[in-house]
C-alpha cells in the first residue's frame, strides 16, 4: 500500500513502507508542517497581456517550497508587481486553512482569489485596495469558498480620501454624501486600536485610516473645530449652504423648535437661552383680492381694497388680537363716500371708545394697530 497526501502535501505513510527513506521522508513532513504553519512566500502573479489572467497554485505532495502549503503570501512582489488587468488566483480544491495575504500589485486593477474549481465564495481586493487579509478556505469537496475574517476588511478605510467612514454590513465604507476635509494625521498600520479616542474616522491620504483632528465626538457631542464649516450641498455637489462659528464668540447653544411652522410666513425668534420658536409675522402687509361683498371678517396682518360700489360693507376686527396686530383698509372705487365702511369693533375698543367706526371719506386709506384692552385699535395712519 503506497503513500497518500494531505491537501496541503504532508505524506502519510503506512507501517512497513519506505524502508530506508522513512526518517528522510518524516524529516520532510516536519519541515512542511513548520512552512504551512509559519511559512513565507512571494508569489508573482500571471502578467501576461491585459485582461483576467489566472494563477493557479498547487499543492506539492511530499515536498517543500508550494505557495499554497504557507502561511503568509505576498501577492505580486515585495516591491509592488505592476500588472495590466485583473487577476485570478486559484487554491486547490479541500484546502482547508487560513492564510495571511497582501495585495503587494500596482495598477489600478482588481485581484481575486478562489478555489480552482466550485461556486464557493471568492474574495476580491479592489482596484484600489493594497492590503493584508485573513483569509479561511473551507476546505469543502468541489464548492470551496474563501471567507474574510475581518483582518483587513473590518479595518482597512473604504471609499475616497475624506470619506467619513460607517459600518456597512461589517466592514468601513466611506460615504460620498458625508466627507470632511479638515487635518487628519493618518495611520499607516490601519488599525481602530491606533486612533485617537473621540476622534471621528476618515480615509487618509494613503487610503489607510486616519484622525481627523477637526472632527471628534466626546460627551457634549459631536464637534467641528478651528472655525470649519457645515455644508450642505445641492445635488450636484456645486453649491452649498455652509455654517460655521465666529472666533473669539461666547459659547452658546440654539434649540430648534420641534416641529415646522404651523402656518405660512411664520418666522423664527430666539429667547436669551437660545431657544428657536415659530412667531407670525408681525411686519408688512399681506395684501387680498379686491372685497365686493357686504360684509368680510377681517384678519391681523392683511390689506383689503373695499369696493361699495354696489353696496356697503361691514368689515369686522379679530375677537382675540395681541399687541401690534395690524389690519389696513382702502377705497377701492372711491365710493365709501356713498356706500360707507364700517368697522365692527368686535368687543374691542376702536380709539379709546366702545363704538364701530365708520367711514364715509372718498378714497380713504388707514390702518389700525392694535395696543391693548384700553385704547384698543388706533389709527396708524389716515
């Protein structure tokens, strides 16, 4: 009965077989375990012409020296192997192993590595991307899948220099609506357990992860330093609304009110706390369509053109109005002198007095403000 191997190539010999060569082959085995479970290889990888060009590792049986019997592979060359497309490279099938492997390639391609044959999974290093990985290949009989651990995947920065990083389904990603430009001091190692505490995490320069010493998170919340701004952008990036704050001011907080304006033309005013709410707008006039009816209920803050051409007209004030409520009247046709206006007080004083006020002038014009209780609505003008 002969020999047979390992998926990783380690020789199993049976009882009265190799005599005279059985310490050589043993020795061999020892030095194979030792390679497979703390080896090093360079790889180079199938540069010829462009397009997808396959490596296909293999396994050596009863011998030392085959990449995929190591455990740290350096994909390309120490000094990075330029390739001019992307590649595949192929492990045996029912390898069952984890590996450390970088990407040590330049160019701007992808770089793939599965088993040689199956649907199993397969995992990819971007174009941009040139780091380690933990990788474990399951081992299982014609569908092998290749898995990410998380060495690199978990810690290496996604997305584009700037980028604030976010978890996307266990790894960094870098949101392209969300990036802030500021002083960041990158990390080279790319690891979480090397940054600053607080400090929030962006994509540096050499696409490992960084500090942004402008942007940091601590128990007041999140803070933007040195004076830098808040932008919101439009859709196309071109145009934005940027805040920011005034050096050398005192420190303050603003609370928005907690939900829109409950009306049209509301504006916002602030108490000394800094605390927003929503308040009508007691400036200006909004101005109505010409009123030709006999009577109208007329409200704070609006201008009416009366038309009594064909008959007059009662127009009554607010039941409830508050200091500085404006209404203003005007004749329309020039026929209040015919058709007179009256105003209905609707319980509130008009001048002082407990009475309507009515109006028989030709083109007239006035506006009354309201004060209080006492003096109710005067004349702002006639």
């Amino acid at each position: 009965m002969t020999s047979t191997y390992t998926p990783l190539g380690v020789e199993l010999m049976v009882t009265g077989e190799n005599a005279g060569t059985w310490g050589t082959k043993t020795n061999t085995n020892l030095n194979l375990i030792e390679q497979i479970s703390g080896g090093y290889a360079v790889q180079t990888l199938n540069a010829a012409g462009t397009g997808a060009n396959t490596t296909t590792l293999a396994k050596a049986d009863g011998a030392t020296g085959a990449t995929v019997a190591t455990r740290v592979i350096i994909l390309g060359a120490v000094s990075p192997q330029a390739i001019t497309g992307n590649k595949i490279i192929t492990m045996p099938v029912l390898t069952e192993n984890f590996y450390l492997i970088k990407n040590s390639t330049s160019g701007s391609y992808t770089v793939q590595i599965k088993a040689a044959s199956g649907s199993g999974a397969t995992v990819t290093w971007a174009a941009g991307e040139k780091d380690w990985r933990i990788l474990y290949f399951d081992g299982v009989a014609t569908n092998t899948g290749v898995y990410d651990t998380g060495f690199g995947a978990a810690t290496a920065a996604g997305g584009s220099n700037t980028q604030v990083q976010y978890n996307s389904s266990g790894v960094f990603a870098g949101s392209a609506n969300l990036i802030f430009d500021g002083t960041d001091t990158t990390m080279a190692s790319a690891k979480v357990s090397d940054l600053t505490n607080t400090r929030v995490v962006t994509a540096g320069a050499s696409g490992a992860l960084a500090d942004d010493g402008n942007l940091y998170w601590d128990s007041t919340g999140l803070n933007i330093g040195t004076s830098k701004e808040i932008r919101l952008q439009d859709n196309t990036g071109g145009q934005y609304i940027g805040q920011k704050a005034v050096d050398g001011t005192t420190s303050y907080t603003l609370t928005w009110p907690g939900a829109v304006a409950s009306s049209n033309d509301q504006i916002l005013t602030s108490t000394t706390g800094g605390v927003l709410s929503w308040v009508d707008n007691s400036g200006g006039t909004a101005w109505v369509a010409v009123h030709t009816a006999a009577t109208l209920s007329a409200v704070a803050g609006n201008g009416y053109f009366i038309n009594t051409t064909s008959n007059a007209c009662t127009a009554t004030l607010p039941g409830s109005p508050t200091i500085g409520d404006e209404i203003a009247f005007v004749d329309y046709a020039g026929t209040w002198d015919t058709n007179n206006l009256t105003v209905a007080r609707n319980g509130k004083n008009i001048q002082g007095s407990a009475a309507d006020l009515t109006v028989a002038t030709e083109r007239a014009g006035f506006t009354l403000v309201f004060t209080d209780n006492t003096q109710g609505w005067l004349l702002k003008n006639n």
